[in-house]
C-alpha cells in the first residue's frame, strides 16, 4: 500500500470515526453550543473597550447571567447588553476592572447575591479567583489564543461532542468529564458530591438560558437543589461575610466610575426556598442589602419591592427558567425605563 492510499483510509476513518461519534451523543440529546469558558468572557469584555456612554454591560453572579435576557432588553432599548456576569463569583473583581482598565462611562447593572457579593476581598478565595482570573486572563491573552478561540467558534456551533466549559459539568463530553462518570469504590468512606449536572446553555453572546428539562423533569431539577445544598451544608464552612471590606471596595470603585459620568444600578434577584432561607439568616436585608444601598446612594431594586418582579418562582432555588426569565427582564427593563434610569434608542 502506497502513502497515498494510507492518508485517503486514515482520512476516511476519521471522518467515519468522528461521524458516528456525534451521532452517538445527538441521540443522547446532545447538541452544539457554546462554552461558557474563559476565551468567550474575553471576547465579551473585549467589547467594553469600544462601548459608549449609551451601552449597558451586567457584572454579578449566575442570577444575572440567567435571568437577565439579552434579546429581550434589546427589543425594549435597542440596546444588547455586555455580559459579563460569572457563576458562583462576587462582581466586585470584574466591576474594578471595568472601572481601572478602560474608559466605559455607561450603564453597570451590578447583581447583588448577598452570599457572594458580600463573602470577601481575598484575592485568593474562590468567589474572588473565579471573576477576577478571567479578566487576567482577557489582559494577557496572546494572538495565538485569540485566534485559537476565533477558529473554534465553528466547530463549537456544529459540533456537539466539542466540549470544554470552565465548569466542571459532570455530563460534559470531554475525556475528564467522561472518565469521571466511571464509578469507583468509595475507599475514604466519606460522602461522594452529587454529580453536577449542566442545566443551561449560552450563546457567542454569553446569554443564558436555562434548559428547558429543568422545568419538565422534576427529578434532575432536584439534582441541581441537591448540589447546591451539598455546596453549602458540606465542610469546611465558608468563612463569615466581609460586609465592611466588600462595600469599602465597591464604593471606592463606584466613586471613581460615577466621576467619569458612569451609572451604576443595584439590583437584588429571586431566591426561594434553602437559599431564601439562607440568605434571610445569614445576609438579613436590613444588615446587607439596605446598607450598601444607603452608602452607595445609586438606583437599587430588590425583587421583593416590585410586583412585575417578585411573583417569580425559582426553579432550583435560585435562577429562573427561560420563559420567567424573558419576563422578569422585560419588567426590570420596563421599571428602569419608567424611573428614566435608562433610555430607550428606539425612540430617541
């Protein structure tokens, strides 16, 4: 057999190969989307050096990545927001960012999860390291990792089985993912994590939507709400909040942001049932919510205080589905319009 009948079998069998491979997972119900990864937060906040005073961008935590819907706030403004929000994260690293390394002198909308906005200024911990290594990671990226992410961007929206998110998702498709599907016997006797399932998917333009098997499927809803009460209930506990170190932070930066001619806007989403009673524990409103708002003096809105956005069930506790989700951000964007905290560009 010559070279070149060599390179035309291996080629067939690895169009073959690769072939039956996505058609495995598509019939597992699979499909292709992007991954919420570092390389995309990068190309969104890319678009924070070119934004004008009339561009909105959204920093929080996953409350605001998933109830906050991009194509919904842009039918009723004209305006698509950058997002830039991260799961299980403190906006605090990403709103600094903002403020020291460009010249935005827009709209922030800062959500506030009382849990992560207040946990710490650390550099090290967690709810810090997860924001703020991806804004590292935009200021020191190379060419090459730029054109790497630009290049994946096809093979991302047609290939299900490409599959590399940030989060550890245990039904990812990736040889990590899969390998640690094998079950093995529990040596150490202590309790095993819930798996972690991925419950949303996210476009190009970093919009969350959570999927809709959350809402028909009862069972991998409570598969989710036992995630979360594993984070919070297992050891070693997470350290007390730092309401007077987080809010210092904060309004050093929100000064400087508003000098500039920047807008800042608070706003606090639903949580219901173990994260509601949480929150009220450990965070109680008066405590936490109430003080930042009076120091920072800026336009705030707390789900409770507003009925287009407090007659809301969360799904798993904390983020809405796709559907409520469409619907919270058109009132939330209906309110801003009515207080004239934001404008409308389609009819000015």
């Amino acid at each position: 057999m010559n070279l070149k009948q060599s390179i035309i079998i291996a080629a067939i069998l690895g169009i073959v190969s690769i072939a039956a491979w996505e058609l495995y997972w598509r019939s597992q119900g699979y499909f292709p989307d992007m991954d919420d990864d570092k390389y995309l937060w990068a190309a969104t906040r890319a678009k924070v050096d070119i934004a004008t005073e009339n561009d909105v961008v959204l920093v929080g935590s996953s409350r605001v990545l998933f109830n906050i819907q991009l194509d919904k706030w842009n039918e009723l403004t004209g305006i698509t927001p950058i997002q830039l929000a991260n799961a299980g994260s403190t906006p605090l690293p990403v709103f600094h960012d903002i403020v020291e390394n460009t010249d935005f002198n827009g709209t922030v909308v800062v959500g506030v999860t009382p849990p992560l906005f207040f946990s710490t200024t650390f550099e090290q911990a967690p709810p810090w390291t997860r924001a703020s290594s991806r804004s590292d990671f935009y200021e020191n990226r190379t060419y090459a990792q730029r054109l790497n992410y630009q290049l994946s961007i096809p093979l991302q929206k047609s290939l299900a089985f490409i599959s590399n998110d940030d989060e550890a998702w245990y039904d990812d498709l990736n040889l990590k993912a899969l390998l640690n599907t094998i079950e093995l016997p529990n040596r150490t006797g202590k309790p095993q994590d819930p798996p972690f399932r991925r419950f949303q998917d996210i476009d190009d333009r970093r919009n969350v939507r959570m999927k809709e098997r959350m809402v028909t499927d009862t069972a991998f809803a409570n598969s989710i709400k036992a995630v979360w009460k594993s984070m919070l209930t297992s050891e070693p506990k997470p350290p007390p909040p730092d309401k007077e170190g987080t809010i210092a932070f904060f309004l050093k930066d929100a000064e400087k942001f508003q000098a500039r001619g920047g807008k800042i806007i608070l706003l606090r989403s639903p949580s219901d049932g173990f994260f509601a009673d949480l929150e009220n524990m450990a965070f109680a409103r008066n405590d936490f919510w109430e003080e930042l708002v009076k120091k920072a003096n800026v336009p705030a809105y707390h789900y409770q205080d507003y009925e287009g956005l407090n007659g809301f069930q969360t799904i798993e506790w904390s983020h809405l589905s796709a559907t409520d989700a469409d619907l919270f951000t058109e009132n939330f964007v209906n309110i801003l319009l009515k207080d004239k905290i934001i404008t409308n560009l389609k009819t000015n």
